[in-house]
C-alpha cells in the first residue's frame, strides 16, 4: 500500500519560525523565505497555524515540536496547552495500540509454531495469516524458520486435497498461502482460481436434476445477443482473445472433474471425455497462438468447440453456452456476468428489495460461500456474523457442494422462522453456531454516536468542542433525507464540525452520493461518468442550500467502495473536507442490467426477458480527474487519505464491535455495558485491562477535527 510520507517539514523548521513564514493550506505545507523578520504576536500566530497544520497532515511529530516551540516561547499558551493535551491522550491511544499489536503478534506466531510442532498444516496456515497481518510488515513472517517448511507442506496438503476431487479445502489451501505473499499477482492466486473453478461445477452440477435446471431455458441466441452487447458498450476494447483462451479452459474443465459423471454420464467413458478435452484444448492453443481474435472468431471457436462435442460427449448444448460465456465474462472484470433463466428470479426480487431473511451479503469466494457484509440493523449483525466469516453449514447441511442460489433459498424464508449457520472465522480454529430467526430487512442508513435511554440516537461526540458523528452504512432512497434530518438536529445542539464516517460503506445509488455531495460543494463537479461507446455524464453541485462553512472530517477504510468513494473523493478534490483513514477499495465501474433472451424483430425486446447479463460500460471519475476504480494491474486506485491511520484485522474486528455496541436497543434502566474505547480526555480504559478495543481512526478523526476547530479561533 502506498504510503504518504509524514515528516516534510521536521520540528527544526519550526524553531526557524520567526525567519521563515510557513503556508498552511487545506491539504498542503510549504516553507518559503521571506525577506523580513516576523515577531511578536505575528510570529506566534504563524507558528501556531502551522502546528495545527501538521495536526491536519497527520504528521504528529512535527506537530509535537511545534507545540514545545509555542510552550517555550510562552508556558501558558492556550494552544500550547490544549494541544500538548490532544496529542498527549492521542500518544497514549497509538502506546496502547503498538502494545496489544507486538502482544497479539508474538502470541500468534508462537501459537502457529505450536501447530507447526504437532503438524497440524491447516490450523497453522489459518493462524499464520494473522501473524501476517499483525506483523509490522508482512515480508517479516518469511523470515521465520518454519515459514519454508508450512509452504511445503501445505502445498502438499493441498495437493492431497486436489487428488481427492476435495475442490473447496484445496482452494481455502490456496487462498491463504497467496494472503501470505508480498506480491499482487502470485501463483497460488492461479491455483486458487483453478480449483475453484472445479468447485463451482460440482456445486452446480451435482446431480441430473440441479444440472437441469441450471442450464433450463439457456439457448444459443443468448449468447451471441449478450456477446454482442460486449462488443458494442463493454467499457474499454474487449480482449476476445483472452475471453476466447478462458472460455474454452472452462469447457475442458468439465473433463477435469469426476464427480461430473453423475450428472453427465457421457463423461464416465475414458476414451470419449479424453477425445473431447484433446480436441477442446488444441481449439484452446490455437486461439493461444494466434496473433489477434476479433469479436467475429469468438463465436466461431464456440461452433467449433461445439462440433467437437457432438462428436465426443454430446454434453447439452446448453451446457456448452454456459460455461463457454461465463468463462468468456470472467475475462472482462469481476462485476460483470450473466444472470441465467434459473438465477433471473431471485435477481428480480433483490432489485425490488423484497426479501425476507437475516441480512447478509454473500458470494462464493475462492469457491466458499463467504459472507461479504452483515447488514446494519438485522439478524445477522445483531448476533455478531463478520465479513470474511465462511458458512460451512445451513441448518446442519454442508455447504460444500451449494451453489450461490441454493444458499440464498435455504437462508431466506418466511419471517419469524429460524435459521442456524454454522461459520468458520479467519483466525478461529472451531466453527460457531448462530441460530438466527428471520425479518422483512428494512435497513436504516444514517446513524449517529450512541443511542440514549429512548433509543434514539445522539449525534453529538464531543460536546466541548462541538463536533457532531453521523455513519452513513448505504447510499439507498432516503439516506440524504435522513443525513439532513441529522444535520438539523446537531444544528439545534450548536454543532460546529461534522465528522461523517463512510468505513465498511459497499456504496449503492448514485443519485444519493450526488446529492450528499451536493449537501457541502457549492458549485462544480462531483463526479463523472466515461465509456467506450456510451455517451458520458457529469454531476455538479447546484448553488442553495448547501452548507459552506461546517468543517468536515470523513471517515474512510478499504472496504469504503463505490457511491462512498464518490462523495469522499468529491469532498477531497474540492477541499471541502479531510479523509481520515485507509485507501479505499477501489470499485469505480458503472454496470448496465440488459435484458438478453425473448426479442422478437416484430414486437422487439421481451417485457420479461428470460435473463439478463450485467456488464460494466463506464468508470467514475473525480472532480480531479482521477478515476478510483482498481484494475486487476493498478498500482494506484480509490481515495487515498489525507491522513491515513493503518489497522489490523483484529483492530478492525475491535471497530465493528465498538459499532454494535452502540448499536444495541437497551430497555429503560437495563445496566449498560461502558465502552471500552479509550476517553482521550483522561487517557484512561474503562474496561478490559488486558485488551482495550481502540478506534484509532475515529481517535485521529477528533484530532485533526478539533486541530481545524482552534484554528479558526485564530
């Protein structure tokens, strides 16, 4: 991750205050000489602009130093002092921290040794991702002397798993062997995609029936409608030869899985599957060898592919367009894909926000139906389910062999039923059971500090210096009406800086993020939109209503993505705000839902098209100029911080509780359990000696906020 660098200008600088003039703007410091000697009052001023200035940065030692500079020029200097305060409960914040983080750190890699030590391969593989990531830097953990020996053999275990069809445990192998690397694109990431691969068709296909009806309704005109609309809106110039490369992979992988043969018994014949994979792959070097395939030859490749199944297995043709397109898709980007005649039901339903179940985003990653978010206000945040948690079991049924669908169907139900998943948490070694009873999802998307004794929440987190908190969780219908609903109430309570936390927001409409934007940017652009063939747009700020003054801090992690990434990266561009926080994640593509199937040349499009294929047509871009979405060879991507404050996974894992915490509805005089984030008044834990959950990045948010609020005192 790139970092910023944080000591521009050292303390020396500031002992040179009444020779130099130092510029503070909103988001740069610069030393220029000047020809005269500043003294007096001017001098000090200077000076204390300019430490508040490296508060505003992040950069906390120079900001020590300029505060000891204004102490020794004037022991009672107010800003002296209250900053001497502020960075002094911040410096026992980040001890506490460094503290917990060698402890957590030594205790993990002593316990993967331990595991090591008993040849326990898999246990010690899921511990050491977290030595990784508590380590000061990842590359330390392949200095450990077991280090060689755990890849060794997890690859061999790995290896086991791959002869025994055990597609999922192998790729699980793989994905965390590539988390242990320093590079972006290793070979254990290659693996993981392979066997994958092998573990979604056998989720998909594992009897004649679920092959049935997943590949119902699909026909060959689907294909060449979609494949056409690839090559007319896809965002940038498609590479058809890459797309052709993968998508015949796909078909040979169907040769490549045993268990196959239940559902296809064609395949169970040696001589005839060999024919077919031998006569697929040499299609597959040839489209490797040639110079350059164009949209035309795409297709082409398919007929062949196709005479040589009918020739060989005579798998369903059906069978044959799917994986062929799907595999085609995945060459493009993540976001883009079909939704087949199977899938079409439930998509629809979740486009309309009508669904009943316990709120959870899920996707199968790595070939494991991982959870992606919990959602604020449901069952399933409310029980304690984590992003990244693996749901090994629905109701006691194995989700080994589970398709994305299947498991929505079993999680999903009427309201006021039960449901029991069973998770395997990174770092966790025995799975847990949460017995969840279902709800109508209805999400409320801004929120505020803590909730007081009627449930309501308070906004205001700081009522000496007057600073307001809103969490803004979605960008859904009624967010910024919501938002400003907050903004007026803190305004009754005299608010004078706002901080607006966007962590672990996966986005949602566009329209909203404009109009969040719009809510703090007087005039210009907040975002744009480009493709390849469609026509771009623009979004700007309209004079009116919009608040100019109110200092705002915004709050920001890596998993802060889309319509989050808009409103920050606008607020940033336009010096409207500090970020406080990580780089973000990086999802700046625009996706089209085109009807596919069902078009007569008479009556045109279906009204109910039999699938739909979402494909990417366009990226964000920033008032800046800057795009924020991350390709697969990115060095650069989303909204970097102005101020940036790094967490571990345990760290994050202390922010989401601290959320829930406040989250909780506690009856009329129940006895409330105190937070266990430091108060940075008095320096001191409530609870938990031995382990403090710390927000360090809401601790350096009030920093810097309350560093601007003195500011404009002067």
């Amino acid at each position: 991750m790139h970092r910023r660098n944080r000591n521009v200008v050292a303390g020396g600088v500031l002992a040179a205050a009444a020779a130099v003039m130092l510029m503070v703007g909103p988001a740069t410091l610069s030393a220029q000489p000047v020809t005269h000697r500043i003294d007096g009052e001017q001098a000090v001023r200077q000076l204390r602009l300019a430490t508040l200035g490296f508060v505003e940065q992040g950069q906390w030692a120079s900001a020590k130093a300029g505060t000891e500079q204004l102490l020794a020029g004037n022991a009672e200097d107010p800003v002296g002092l209250e900053l001497r305060r502020l960075l002094d409960a911040h410096d026992r914040v980040e001890k506490t921290r460094r503290l917990q983080r060698q402890e957590a750190y030594d205790e993990s890699a002593t316990q993967v040794a331990g595991y090591i030590a008993k040849q326990e391969w898999e246990e010690a593989l899921a511990e050491s991702t977290r030595t990784a990531d508590l380590a000061p830097e990842k590359a330390d953990l392949q200095k450990k002397t077991w280090y060689p020996t755990l890849v060794q053999k997890c690859l061999q275990l790995a290896q086991e798993h791959k002869d025994k069809g055990e597609w999922l445990k192998a790729t699980a192998v793989y994905s965390e062997l590539s988390s242990l690397q320093t590079d972006s694109d290793n070979e254990y990431r290659r693996m993981a995609k392979k066997t994958a691969r092998f573990a979604r068709l056998e989720a998909l296909y594992h009897t004649p029936e679920d092959s049935a009806k997943q590949i119902n309704g699909i026909d060959e005109g689907m294909f060449r409608e979609a494949l056409n609309q690839v090559h007319r809106f896809y965002v940038t110039d498609p590479d058809y030869k890459k797309m052709t490369v993968t998508a015949l992979e796909c078909l040979h992988a169907l040769t490549e899985v045993p268990s196959l043969t239940k559902a296809f018994p064609v395949l169970a014949d040696e001589a005839t599957r060999k024919k077919f994979a031998d006569g697929v792959d040499n299609l597959r070097k040839k489209a490797q060898d040639q110079q350059a395939i164009h949209f035309a030859d795409i297709h082409q490749y398919f007929v062949r592919a196709g005479v040589v199944n009918e020739d060989t297995v005579k798998l369903p043709k059906a069978l044959m367009v799917r994986e062929f397109f799907d595999g085609a898709l995945d060459e493009l980007d993540p976001f883009s894909s079909m939704i087949w005649p199977t899938e079409k039901s439930e998509f629809d339903k979740q486009m309309n926000g009508e669904f009943t179940g316990v709120g959870i985003q899920i996707s199968l990653k790595d070939g494991q139906l991982t959870v992606v978010s919990p959602l604020e206000d449901t069952p399933a945040y409310r029980a304690g389910i984590q992003a990244d948690d693996v749901i090994i079991a629905i109701n006691d049924e194995s989700t080994k062999d589970i398709t994305l669908n299947q498991a929505v169907q079993k999680i999903t139900g009427p309201a006021n039923t039960q449901v029991v998943l069973t998770i395997r948490r990174p770092g966790r070694r025995d799975p847990i059971d949460f017995t969840l009873v279902r709800a109508r999802i209805q999400i409320q998307t801004v929120k505020g500090w803590v909730r007081d004794e009627k449930g309501q929440w308070e906004y205001m987190v700081d009522n000496d210096y007057h600073i307001g908190y809103v969490r803004v969780t979605n960008f859904m219908r009624r967010t910024v009406a919501d938002l400003e609903k907050a903004i007026d109430a803190m305004a009754r309570q005299n608010v004078r800086g706002l901080i607006i936390d966007l962590r672990f927001n996966p986005g949602g409409l566009l329209t909203q993020a404009v109009e969040m934007g719009d809510l703090f940017i007087d005039k210009g652009l907040i975002v744009s939109t480009r493709g390849r063939t469609i026509q771009g747009s623009e979004e700007f700020a309209h004079e009116g209503g919009t608040n100019t003054t109110l200092p705002i801090i915004v709050l920001v992690n890596d998993y802060s993505a889309s319509a989050a990434e808009i409103v920050s990266g606008a607020l940033r561009d336009t010096n409207r705000a500090i970020i406080v926080g990580q780089r973000t994640y990086g999802k700046g593509s625009v996706q089209n839902v085109i009807p596919v199937g069902g078009f007569d040349p008479q009556l045109g499009a279906a009204k109910d098209p039999p699938a739909y294929m979402k494909l990417t047509t366009a990226y964000y871009y920033l008032p800046g100029g800057e795009s924020i979405h991350r390709h697969e060879d990115s060095k650069t991507w989303g909204v970097n911080p102005t101020v940036e404050v790094d967490v571990t996974r345990d760290e994050v894992q202390d922010i989401l509780d601290l959320r829930r915490d406040s989250d909780i509805l506690h009856r009329p005089g129940e006895v409330r359990v105190p937070t266990t984030q430091p108060d940075d008044r008095s320096g001191a834990p409530t609870t938990q000696p031995d382990h403090v959950a710390i927000d360090a990045q809401m601790d350096a948010a009030l920093l810097v906020l309350r560093a601007e609020l003195l500011k404009r005192k002067l």
